[in-house]
C-alpha cells in the first residue's frame, strides 16, 4: 500500500473538519452507487464516523438501464447492512433516448435531495474534478464553470475530492473492499473525457491534478469577483432591471456577471452576454437569451422578459 493509501483515512477525516463538511450530529445522507470512489467512502465515514459525529444513512439508486443494475444496488445494501447503517434502494423507471445520462443525474439528484437531508455525500474524487473542469474548458466556460466542483455546495459535500481514483483503488485493495465498475461509464461523454486525461499525462505529468489545483485557485477568485458583483449591484440596479450606462462603466469581468445575476439562469449561454458587453443593445431594442428568455433594453435599462 502507498503512503498516500495508508494516510488517506486520517487525511479524509482532517478534510472534514477543516472544509466543515458538517457538524456533530447533523444527518449525512452517503449515495453509493457500488463503484470504487463511492464504496470507499462509505467505509471511509463509518469507520471515522465517531470522530466526525454525522448519522450516516445510504441510499443507491437502480436507474433500470442494465440487467446487473439491481443486484449491484442489492449489493451495496448488504454492505450498509454489514455495517449496520440503514440504506434505501430507489429504482427509477428511465426510458432510453436522447440525454439519458442528463436524465438519469437530474433523476438521480431529485431522489436525493427529496430525502430531507442535512447533507448528501458523494465519491467525487480528484479525477472527478479534472474531468470536470476539462468539460467545462471544452464548452467555453467562464470561471464559473472552470472553478469545477467544491468540497461543499449547500447540502452537498464531496469529502474526496483532494484524493486520486488511483488512492482509492489502493486503499480499498489494502483493506480488501471489494467494488463493481459501470461500464456504460466508459461509453459516456465523461468516460470519453476520461480516456484523454492520460494521453495529457503524457505530454504533461501530472495534468489530472494540475486541473485540479486550477480549480481550486479558480474557485478563490471566483469567490472574490462574487463579493466584488454584489459591492457593485446596489449601484446599478434600478427597479425591474439595470441601468445601462452605469453597467458599461464596470469593468467587462464584473459586467458578465452582474447581467448573469440579473438574468438569474444558468442555462443561458455566455454569446449574448458577450455582445451586450461589446456594446449591443445601447439602443432600445431586444436579445435573444434563448430558453424563452429575452434581454430588452429600453429608455436606458435592461430587463428580462419573457416573449
């Protein structure tokens, strides 16, 4: 076993704390799906689950989408059970077509978030995050978008998320837990993602965790333009919108967020946002924002209306 598999369990204990994923006696909801990233958490939290003080439950989801999809989801109950935490299987009715892995995560999180939880625990470990952010860097992401994951984000926490798959896989080895792999993993847009991360180790050593740290420096500033958005806000909103002149005297970093904070959905894309930027809609007139939205400007104040 590496060193780095024989401190993880200290190291992710101290993670909890110092990121305060959460307190004494708050409920922790662990979602375990029986593959590595996930198993091992859930054995990492119960055996520091005196020092850290969550109630620990599990849930697993069968999304229905492969023959062994329910006996691996019997498999993870009867590990909850070996270890006496009580789990709840969710079996989803999915139907195969377009976005069946979007469908499938927004299904999943609904589940989740329905159980009334303090917090919901998952295995997103450091390869996650590379992922992620490489994702989001082949999108055209702003910051927002490249910070990537955090440790913790409202009810959700990711305890793992400084730890690499390889750890994980050795620590797990060392302490004979035994996982399944997914293998419809490898067919979706994340597991294509995942087989060039090595091809970028090649030409760089250590990419997947460069990205990483990125994010992580990413996230600071992106904290800080936030703080920064909402100092400027009062300055520049009037009732129903923002005065025009105002905003295009901000600097073009906080102009974008400060229209994504008007327009208050993430879905929208950065193009438009960009064109008020480079100084459209200075006339009355309105823009397209897709998603039913339009972003209208007129008698000098930009507002978002639905056609």
């Amino acid at each position: 076993m590496t060193d780095a598999a024989r401190t993880l369990q200290r190291r992710v204990l101290e993670h909890i704390r110092t990121a305060q994923l959460w307190g004494e006696g708050q409920s922790v909801l662990v979602a375990v799906s029986g593959g590595v990233d996930s198993t091992a958490l859930l054995h990492l939290l119960h055996r520091t689950q005196g020092a850290h003080g969550g109630r620990l439950r599990v849930l697993t989801v069968d999304h229905g989408l492969r023959d062994a999809s329910s006996v691996e989801a019997e498999g993870v109950a009867q590990v909850s059970d070996s270890l006496d935490l009580p789990c709840e299987i969710v079996r989803l009715d999915l139907s195969e077509g377009p976005n069946l892995a979007e469908r499938a995560r927004d299904a999943r999180r609904a589940v989740l978030l329905a159980r009334g939880t303090d917090r919901i625990a998952t295995g997103h470990h450091e390869g996650d995050q590379a992922e992620t952010v490489l994702y989001h860097l082949l999108r055209g992401s702003g910051m927002r978008g490249l910070k990537g994951m955090q440790a913790r984000l409202g009810v959700w926490v990711r305890p793992l998320l400084r730890e690499p798959r390889s750890v994980l896989e050795a620590w797990a080895h060392s302490e004979n837990i035994s996982w399944v792999d997914d293998p419809s993993n490898a067919t979706s847009q994340r597991g294509r993602i995942r087989e060039i991360l090595p091809q970028l180790d090649e030409l760089h050593g250590g990419a997947g965790r460069a990205l990483a740290r990125s994010s992580r420096l990413l996230a600071r500033e992106d904290d800080y333009l936030e703080k920064m958005v909402e100092q400027v806000w009062g300055e520049v909103s009037v009732p129903g919108g923002l005065d025009r002149t105002l905003l295009m005297g901000l600097h073009p970093a906080l102009q974008l967020r400060v229209l994504r904070r008007l327009i208050a959905d993430g879905r929208v894309r950065a193009d438009p946002l960009e064109a008020v930027v480079r100084g459209a809609l200075t006339t009355p007139g309105q823009l397209d924002l897709g998603y039913g939205l339009l972003l209208v400007c007129l008698d000098g104040v930009l507002r978002v209306e639905k056609p």
